[in-house]
C-alpha cells in the first residue's frame, strides 16, 4: 500500500486526490494546501487524509511514500526538489519545471535516489492515444508523415503561463509517446491579443529527424472548441476528434499510391480511397490508468511512460519554441545538454 | 454587349464559359483550346461560339472584346500581355502570374491602354466571403484579431505549383479584400511526402501592419476534406465552414473583457458568452456575380474589386512564402516594388 | 430552512441528494434505502444526514419536512401516500406513479393538506426547455405546427417499464410545459426485440386541440445516441439537439407564406428561408433550478411548474398509449377523468 | 442500340434523358413536352435527339423502343399504358401509378407483350443501398429489428400528391429491396398545416411478417434537411446518413446480448459495444447503374430489380397508409389483390 499525498487542491488536485482514492494499492494519506479554504473542501470530501497548510509539514511526514504535485509552474521545481530529498516517489503536473535545467536536475535527483519520477501527461493514457500509438507501432500507418492539431476554444487565460506552455505541451507529450523521437528545430509564431498579457494564440511547426513534421494550433481565444488531430502516413490516415462522444478515433484506409514508371511523373500519381474504421476505445478514466501505472512503477522500480525524460524533452521543446515566437518563426534548433550518466 | 473569349477548355475552363454564357451583357464568343478533344466538347455545348485550336487565332479575333484565361500558371503572363496588347479586356485564372515581375508588367500593361485588368479570385465573390466583409466593415467585429484557416483535403496533387500556390492562394486573395491591408512579413514551412513532388502541405503565419495576424494550414494529403476559418475580433468573432450547406456564417457575441483597475491583472479579466447568429446568405452562384462585375467595370471604366493589384498582392505573399518555407519558417519581409505611376 | 430527506439511494437519488445539499434555503436532513451498501455510500458522503434503512422510520421523522422519492414506478404512490399522511412536502420522480387513479388520489391528498406535490420532469427546469418556452410565449414561433423529438440511444433496458414510460415520459412532460395544453388522442406503436422483455422501441404521435400534433420516436437499441426535437411554427422553427455542448436551441426563420390569390393554389406558396439564430442558455444546472422552485414553492404555498397535475396529464397519456401500443397505432381518445372540486 | 424517348422535360426529365444520353448501349431518341420552352432547353442540349411536343408522336414514332415517362403521377398510367400497347419498354417516374389497380393494368400489359416494365426507383441504385442491401443478405446484421428513416426539409409542396406519395415512397422502394418481403399492416398519421393543400408531415409504421418494423418520418416543413436512417439488427446496425459526403453509411458492432439462464431476466442483458465499419461506396452516380440495369433488363429479357411488381407493391402500401393517416393511426391491413397468373 501506497500513502500518497496530494500537494496543491485548486483546480487539477481535486482530479488527482480523486484518482489515488479510486485506485488500488494506493492511499490518500494527505493533502496540502496554503488556502483555508480549499484545505477545508478537502478535508470534507476526504475525512481520512491529514490536512496540512505547510508544504513541508506533507513532504515532512514519514508514513507518505509519494507526493503528486499540482501546484504553479514556477513552483514545481523546488517542491519536487524537496520530495525527492525527503525521500517521495513524485508526479508533478504538466510541465514538469519551468525550465530544462530545473527538469534535469530532477532527474538527476531521482535517479541518484532510485525515486520514481512521473510527470502527469495526462493525454497520454486516454485510451484514444493509447489506441493511436498500437496503431502506429504496429505498422498500420507506414511512415509517419505529419501530426496536425487543432487545439482552440475560448479562456482559460493562465496568468503565469502562455498557451504554448498551456496547451501545445498536451500536443508535445502526446508527440513524445506516439513517435518516439524528438524534434530537432522548431518554428514557432504567436500573438497576444489582451494588454499586459502573454500570447494567447500561436502556432509551431516541429521537425523530427525522421523527416515527420507536426503542426500544432493552439488558442485561448476562438469562439468554439475544437480538439482535432490529423495524423498523415504513407499507409493509412488518422482523424482524432476528441470532443466525439464516441468514434474519436477514426482511421481512413486513404492515400497517395507513386507508381513506378520514371517518365510520366504526372500520371503517376493515383489516389486511393477505402473504408474507414472506427476501433472501439475504453471508457476508463485516463487518470486511472495513470495511477495504476504509478504504483506500478513504484512498486516494481519500473521507469513511467511519462518519465522525468520525457517531461524534460517536452520543456526543452517549449524553451526552443519561446525563442523562435519571440522572432516571428526563426526556425531554432533543439540541442538537448546531455546529462552526465 | 461584350464579346468574350475563353482561352483554356479545360477543368476550370468550362465553368467560365457558363458563367459566361449565364450573364447577362456579355456573349460567349469564342473558345479556345489546343486540345481537340476539349474543343468538340466545347463546340457540342456552346455551338454559337468560334472555336479555336490556336490561342493567337481568338486573340487576332477583333470581334472579340475581352478573354479570360484559364491556362497553367506559367502561360498567364505570355497569354495576358498579348491579350492586352491586342487592346482585350483580361480575367486571369489565379494566381495572376508566376511571378510578381509579371504581374507588375500586366498592371502596367493594362493602365497604359485603359484596360480592365481583373483576377479572378472567385472565392471574393461568395456570399460568405462578402457577408463577412459587411460584417468587419461594419465594425462588428471590433479589432481583427485573427484569420486563421484550415482548408486541406486529399488531392488533387497539381504538376505545376504546391500546395501553397494551389491552395493559400485562396485565403491570400481573401484576406486581401477582407483587411484592405497588406502583410509586411510570412513565415511558413512546408512537407513534400511524394518523392519528386513540390510540396503537399505547409503552414503560413502572416503578419500585417495592424497588428492582425494570419495563419493558414493547407494540405493535399489529409483524409477528410476541411475547409474552416476562425476570424477573432476584440468585440464578436466568426466560424465560415464553408462545407456546412446552410449556416456557412456563424457569428459568436464572445470574447474577453479587460477590466480597468490595474493592480488585480488577473480578475480583470472576464469572458462574454452571448448570442450565435447565422445571417442568411445569398445562394446566387460567386461566379455569376463575378461575371456581373466584370462586365460592370468593363462597361463603366471601373476598378475590380480583385483588381491587378490585389493579384499582385498575393504573388508577393506567395513569393515571400516560398522563401521562407525553404529556410523553415525564417520569417521574410514583404516589400512591395513601388510601380512608377 | 426546509428539512429534505430523500429515499431511495440507487441511480437517480444521489443526483437528488446532491440538489438539496447544493441549494440555499433546504437541507439534506435523511436519507433512506434499503441497501446497506447505498446507505453506506451516502453516508460517507453525507454525514449529516440520519440515515434510514426502513422508509417507515423516515417519514416518521417529525424533523422532517419534505420527502424526495426516487425509488422504482411502482412504489411511487404508496410511498407518497406515506409521506403526505405524515404531512410532509413531496417531490416524486417521474412518472408521478404508475397509474392515473393513483395519480388522481395523491393530487387530492395534497391538496386536501395544502401540501406541495411536485413531480421531477426534471428536462422542464433546463435552459433549452425554458428558452423554448420563452420564445413560444412569447409568440415569435406563431402557431405552434409540431413537435417532432428523437430520444434514441443504447440501453438502459429498464426492467420494469418499457421505452414509452422510460424515455417518451420526458418529452410528455416537456410537451405539457411548452404547449399548455393537453393532447385528446394518441396513435402509438412499437416494438419489443429481446424475448421476455417489454417494448424496447416506440413511435407516439399525439393530436392536440388547438391542432398541434406531437411524434416522438423513442428506442432503447439504437446505434447512436440522438437527442434531436424539430418544433415547426407559422412564423419561425426550432431545432433543439440537447447533445450539443453549445448552440442546443437554433431559431430559424424560416417557413412558407401563403398568398391572398384564391386562383392560384400552386403560384400562392413561397418560401421564407432568413437568419438563424442561436440564444446564449444559462449554464446552470436544472436540477439546482427545480430543487430552488421546490424551495419557493413549500415557503409560499404556490403551485409547482411540474405539479401533481401535470404529473397525472402526463401518466394519462402513457396509458392511453399502452392501450393504442397494444392495437397497432389503434388511435385512442384521451378523456380525463374529472376530479371532484 | 436501343433507341430511348424522354416524355416530360420538367424537374426530373432532363436527369434521366443525361443518363441515357451517358450510358453505353442506348440513344437518346426522342423527347416529348407539351412545354415549347422546355422542348426549346432540350433541343439546345440535345440537337441529334428528335423533339415532339404531343406525347403521341413520340410513341408512334417506330424508331422508338423504349420510353421514360417522367410526368405528373396521374397521367403515368394512361401514357404508360399506350406506350405498352405501341410495343414499348417503359421506365415510369415513382411511384408507377396513381392506384394499385392502374399499377396491376400496367404489369399485365407488359407481361401479355414480354415488354420490360420498370419503376423509377433511384435510391435502389445507389451505392449506399446497394451496399447495405449486401450487408443485409451477408447476414451481418443477423435479423433485422427495424428500418427507421428521418426524411424532412422544408419544401418543394407539391401540387398533386401529399408528403407520403413524394417522401415516403423512396423508403416504401429501399425497404421493398432491401427486406424481400411485403408489409402486412401499416399505420400512419399526418398532418396538412397549409390552407388548401395536403399533407405536409406524415409518421408511417408498418408491420412485417418476420417481425421486422419500419418507421417513417416525412416533412415538407422542417427547418433543417435531414436524410437519416437507423437500422437495428440482433447482431449489428447501421446508420445511414445520405447528407455526408463520405462515410454515408456506418456498421456499427451493437447490441444487446441474452444469457440463457432463465431465472434472472434482468441480469441476463449484457451491452456489446464494439468497432464502427463505414465501408468504402463507390461514387457512380445511381442514375446511371439504374439505366445499365434497363438496357441490361431490355437486351437479355430480365426482370428489373424495380420491376413493375416492386411499384404496386409500394403503391399497394402507399394506398393504405392513407386510409390509415384518414383515421388517425388506424391500422390498416394490406391485403394484395393477387392476380391472375
């Protein structure tokens, strides 16, 4: 058994407390959080956790094991710090630091530790990503051509963050798990529309090594939602609509056939057109199956999917972004530091 | 009554020739085609019309007042500039021509001789597209924020140009006559994922003087056809899907307010959520009305709304488009060569 | 401060529990079920609320002063005959109870001990159906032609009532909210597909005096889940898809007018196709909106929206729908049995 | 060669005199409209084709071997009938006749000379039906519970016929194809909400012999066009939705499974929800594997798939769904007159 501690119960925590307590092998042995206020709900919903007002009083108690951190950005680093010191498994909200240094710091410390360090890239355990990258890793694509994401609707305006580091980093973790490669440039542009406040619309353009693009379109301020994604390969494509009740992933048996003839450029190129299939996705909460992995890596000393490295790539990502924004697009090339091992 | 010949019979070719033939003050002439197959079809579906193997043979033709050209790209311009030197009336197909050099040359042309001068940008003549213009004239969307446009779809792949000149061609040409304002600097970047091919989908961020930005997703390889513009405005903002078959219009009473006390940046921020309004749109065909216009400004010696100019516009933003897309997204100034007038 | 207790802790009561707990003006004061594993649910949940194994020992409680029932249909009447007895407010789910005679006998109990009787329709108290209601009085629909609704998903099978009383009871009670009338006839049909089981599929239609007609189409097993309601008027119509997370209501202006000529039948029909229209609806939720009514309605002794009698309008017609299920579409009249005043 | 007559040049007629004129083994012969302007667009479009303004010189016209009569429904039986008489295959518009006994006249007129008599049909010849025709005999499905169609928009009125003699009939001929048996009781309502004319709305069920049921919902007066179909089987079911542009029709792995233990029914129902399948249609227009299939019928003495026995059937149904739509939903029994052998 687990005892788990939740750091931070404004708007994401109350989703993770619920998930530690809906899930086996774990434990909701205490929650933090600096606002009376919030401490109060929880402890209403949840008699059985120890309320505590001070951080460290949580990360301080011996009988928690591990810690999920859902606290502000900037904050991550030194909380996460902390744990690791006193000892803490750790899941830190999306990003997982303010900058890549901080990120590899962590794992860093998690490492010298044998500590399980995970970051909640939530998308990540839908089980419409999950199905996609069964998809993909089985061949059902061919090569990967392009990832396309739509990404829009009106607010939530963050204040300490962009929507780059709001909302493209759901794309960028997704990306992560699904080609198992990172990108080596990024371009980026972006537009802030509100006096006094950072972008809230902007679009990148990433290369991956492997000559696969992805295109992501993020905004705080569109008048409807959309949460699409296009996925191009030379076999088949996919259409990921996530607002679907059901069908969300759609795959098109659809392309472009070359035939071989060198001389007749023009007429070689024919399209194919075939069924479209809709694969049946499990309704299980993907913060479940999150959880159910972070026990299991805790308790089997196993790596997480969304390992500390892969929250690092994704920061390094959005710093590489920041830069080539603050240029209208320069095109900046991603040269992860490598880290002493 | 305008006698009018129509050069190229044969994808687009065709559709001139009814709108042609549908309108009234003008007269379908003449038709030529170096294909002989196109011309019989052209003959057994227009049998008033002169028909003609050799574009010179309609050129020479002094009974004909004004042509229309629905050639390859890299024709436009020889065909043009005889046109006008023969003392023509000219529509282009889009692009203008290959080159901005060209299109100069064919503006210069024209003015010299008191010719209209006219591209057809059909999609300017769409209810849709003149129904939102009303609608930013009139100020209803306060500041434009954004234009940002998803039109991809799975082929046709052309020979001659990409999928920027192909496709970002249409929403060059609309932002030209929604925001009567020229972008000052593109970034785009781009894939080709047939071997031998130009490429088959890019992203276009456009920056213009206002402040409004631009951003365009084109693509000739996705699975299903999109064709979607998000317009943001400081006070309503506006969804086109231009496949809906009613309701193509929407306008959302949605947005951010900005409070004025200085100090509390984060409350001051609140969302409006109002009313959705759908305008009733014209199902007048754009073409007809494109045709109507033409003939209007031929008559009465006027200006057309997609005048030379406005297809001048738009090779520039291709041309600044391609540069930037060979340097992935290094974003490039747009300055326009003053014409001596 | 009204005192509630709610009975009956399965699928619809934690939703009941919850309004109350969330509702200025009540409290959750009991809660009774005769599942020691719900009473343990909603005692972890609830630890303020006494709780009862025995209904008896509920409504006994003099410290109580309204009863929420949401147990199976057929328990509806002598539960609330119960609760009324012992001088208590009642809300009971829909349907009211599981015929028109003890329908009839709850009204007149009520009201012989000036007690509120209220019924939860719970679709009358959501903004779509309140905007509805609205638009239609406040004439902009003009005459109202039809209402035409599809409720059709997969499963719930429910085991004691078929489709019509399961699904066809919301739009009956929505009908009787919205048209302030009462149908005189009904034409019903359906079918049953899984052996032992009541009918799982059912088409209403539904003649009123004004000459409104109603169809409802409802099934338990169907492919898609579709929550789609036409209303046709003389002067505009509504489209009311309950599943859109946005835009549920559109107003169209749109329909035919009739010209004066007499001569010309065929020439005096034209169509009117103008703006839509889409009303920004409240997002608050309806059962929070019905628990404050109820509120309203105990503290000053007024007569609920969805009260006894609507309630008893509303079983009426299920019966006399069962009765014309059983024959075909065999139209039966509906005659309510007047009640002694 | 067959040499083809059009009779009637109004709405339709020019669709099926392009079907002949694009299809392989027949000519476009002749065409007959009592309209001089109609006659006059015709000849424009079809100069080898012979015109008459009286109906009876084209039939009398020995070159002639085949008519389409594409006329008002009351006048198909007389022209038809002489049409048979001067040695004529015929293809009449739907529905065949006005009444039952006119459509039986025609079938055995045509027998008695060994003519091909057809019905007009389309829908039969779509790829969307034929494909879920393949569907259905592949047992797929297993046994078909339901057809439900949604077919309403708003206009055209007609003048001579109601709503179920324009819309219900393409289903009464999709269901006639699709389920190889006939109904045997039907029930049906309507509604006319304009001064002076028929029926605008209409609700049809009608019963099968094997259990099977079908629903029909016709409108003239809706303020959205809908064209969908639900069709429920013990092992799959479909959705058809005709207004798509692709992915018209979709198999959906649903249902409901029944243990065999008998003695907890309500434990016995399990959901299955599995794939959705939307198999690739071919994009042929249906008008012209319709005309293949006559010239196929009239070459090789075949009978039609929509043969003359298919439009009495409809008819037959037709005729009683008014006299139920009389009465309010009465159920009316479909007895066909069986005829002479």
């Amino acid at each position: 058994m687990i005892n788990i501690g939740v750091i931070g119960y404004g708007y994401w925590g109350p989703n993770l407390a619920r998930s530690v307590a809906e899930t086996d092998g774990c434990r909701l042995a205490g929650i933090a959080d600096f606002s009376a206020a919030a401490l109060a709900r929880a402890g209403k919903r949840y008699p059985g956790a120890t309320l505590h007002q001070d951080v460290r009083s949580l990360i301080d108690d011996t009988s928690v094991d591990a810690v999920l951190i859902a606290t502000p950005v900037a904050t991550h680093y030194e909380i996460a710090a902390a744990a690791l010191r006193a000892g803490k498994h750790v899941i830190v909200e999306k990003p997982i630091a303010a900058s890549s240094d901080d990120a590899r710091r962590l794992i860093e410390d998690a490492a010298r530790r044998n500590l399980t360090l995970m970051v909640d890239h939530t998308f990540v355990y839908t089980s419409a990503v999950q199905k996609i990258g069964e998809i993909i890793r089985a061949g059902d694509l061919g090569d990967v051509y392009y990832y396309d994401s739509t990404r829009v609707n009106l607010g939530l305006f963050q204040h300490d963050v962009n929507v780059i580091w709001d909302l493209a980093v759901h794309d960028l973790s997704i990306l992560d798990y699904l080609l198992q490669e990172k990108p080596i440039a990024v371009s980026a542009s972006g537009a802030g529309h509100i006096r006094g406040r950072q972008e809230n619309m902007a679009h990148l353009s990433l290369f991956y090594p492997s000559g696969t693009v992805a295109y992501l379109n993020v905004n705080w301020l569109a008048p409807v939602k959309v949460r699409q994604t296009l996925i191009g390969g030379s076999k088949k494509m996919i259409v990921w609509n996530d607002l679907e009740p059901s069908e969300k992933v759609k795959v098109y048996d659809r392309g472009v056939t070359l035939g071989d003839a060198p001389e007749a450029v023009a007429a070689r190129i024919s399209y194919r057109s075939g069924d479209m299939w809709a694969p049946q996705l499990s309704v299980k909460e993907a913060l479940l199956t999150e959880m159910e992995h972070f026990v299991d890596c805790v308790t089997h000393g196993r790596e997480p999917i969304t390992s500390g490295q892969s929250g690092l790539s994704v920061v390094e990502t959005l710093e590489a972004a920041m830069l080539s924004l603050r240029q209208r697009g320069q095109p900046i090339d991603i040269c992860p530091v490598r880290m002493a091992s």
